[in-house]
C-alpha cells in the first residue's frame, strides 16, 4: 500500500499577489484610494504572514532573512498607507 500523496499548499506569495492585483483593479476602474489601501493590506499581510510562517511553510515569500523580508514589506505597506490617506483623489462627482 503506497502512502497518500503529499497536499499541496498554496504559496502566501500567490495569495498576496493576487491580493495586489486586485487592489490595482480597483484603483485603476473605480476608487484609486480604496485600490491603494487594498494593496497596503496585502503587503501587511504578506509582512505579517513572512514573520509568523516557518521558512519552510513561507514558501516564495523568504528572499532574504527574515527581519530583511518583513521590513521591506512592511515599510512598503506604511509608505503606500500614508500616500493613500494625504493624497488628494478626484470624488468622480461633477
């Protein structure tokens, strides 16, 4: 009898990404703040998802070390945050 097969585990990166795309959908086809704070999600996401996850489990997401991943990510996710929350963006009414 041969042991089940391993179970295949979706990468955090692909979910961030797709979590990304989305964000850029939405800001590029209907509110662009809204869009960007999607995106400032995913990266947080992503960061926080680096830094609880074992390398192994963290699949895409490990590049560098650990500290280096979140930090990047995470300041990505705040700079995005804080240009989504001063930029002026058009209200569509007119």
């Amino acid at each position: 009898m041969q042991p089940p097969p391993p179970r295949r585990r979706i990468d955090p990166l692909a979910v961030v990404t797709l979590l990304v795309a989305g964000g850029l959908v939405v800001a590029g086809f209907h509110q662009p703040q809204i869009g960007m704070w999607i995106v400032c999600a995913a990266l947080a996401a992503g960061a926080a998802l680096r830094l609880v996850l074992r390398e192994r489990d963290a699949g895409s997401l490990v590049v560098r070390f650990r500290r280096l991943d979140v930090l990047i990510m995470a300041g990505l996710a705040i700079t995005l945050g804080v240009l989504a929350a001063v930029t002026p963006f058009p209200s569509g009414k007119g």
